[in-house]
C-alpha cells in the first residue's frame, strides 16, 4: 500500500543533506512515538555512480516516484524498484541505490 499522506503528524523542518545536496529527507513523527523519513534522491551521473545509505534500525522503503536499482549489503545483486514497491534493509546494515531519475520515498522506520 502506497502511502499518499500522513495526517497528526509533527514534522523535523530541519532536512538531513547528503551528497551535497542530492539527496535529502525530512522526519515525521506520529503521536503515538512512530517515525518515518520522507525524502528525494537526484539522478546518478558521471559525479556520483551510486548512493551508499546505512541503516541503524530495520527499515522498510516505500518507492513513492521513480525508479532504481538497490543492492542490500547482504545481496550480491542489484534488484529493481519502481514506484508503488518496497524493500526492507536490516537495522546495522546498508544498502547501495543507483537511479537514472529523481525517485521520492517513504522510509518506514520499523526497528
């Protein structure tokens, strides 16, 4: 299921920047002690050939936008997503995305 919007949400209006500036995310946080990040990753291009995330928590990534290709730390292929997908990453893990195009998500932050 596709999240759409949020509602009784408080909102971190202060975005976490990485890689100078090509991917960015805001923390929304539910009254009963949920988190969530909402962010854009920018296009991959002769600067930057991937995007190197790290995970404290387990998280589930919901693809809003877009397309990419993810390979999980403990994988040793690339697996595609598209909008309306999801992939789960291990909490003190990692995972590397690469995209072709601007792709918007939703991090479910479930550890």
């Amino acid at each position: 299921m596709t999240a759409a919007q949020f509602t009784n949400v408080t909102v971190n209006a202060q975005a976490t920047i990485t890689y100078d500036g090509r991917c960015s995310s805001h923390t929304i946080m539910f009254e009963d002690g949920r988190h969530k990040t909402l962010g854009v990753i920018l296009p991959c291009d002769n600067s930057v050939d991937h995007y190197q995330f790290s995970t404290n928590t387990s998280e589930r990534i919901e693809i809003i936008s877009g397309t990419c290709e993810v390979k999980i730390d403990s994988e040793e292929e690339y697996s595609y997503y598209r909008a309306g997908q999801s992939f789960v990453v291990e909490g003190n893990s990692g995972f590397s995305l690469r995209t072709e195009e601007i792709v918007q998500y939703v991090c479910h932050l479930e550890g």
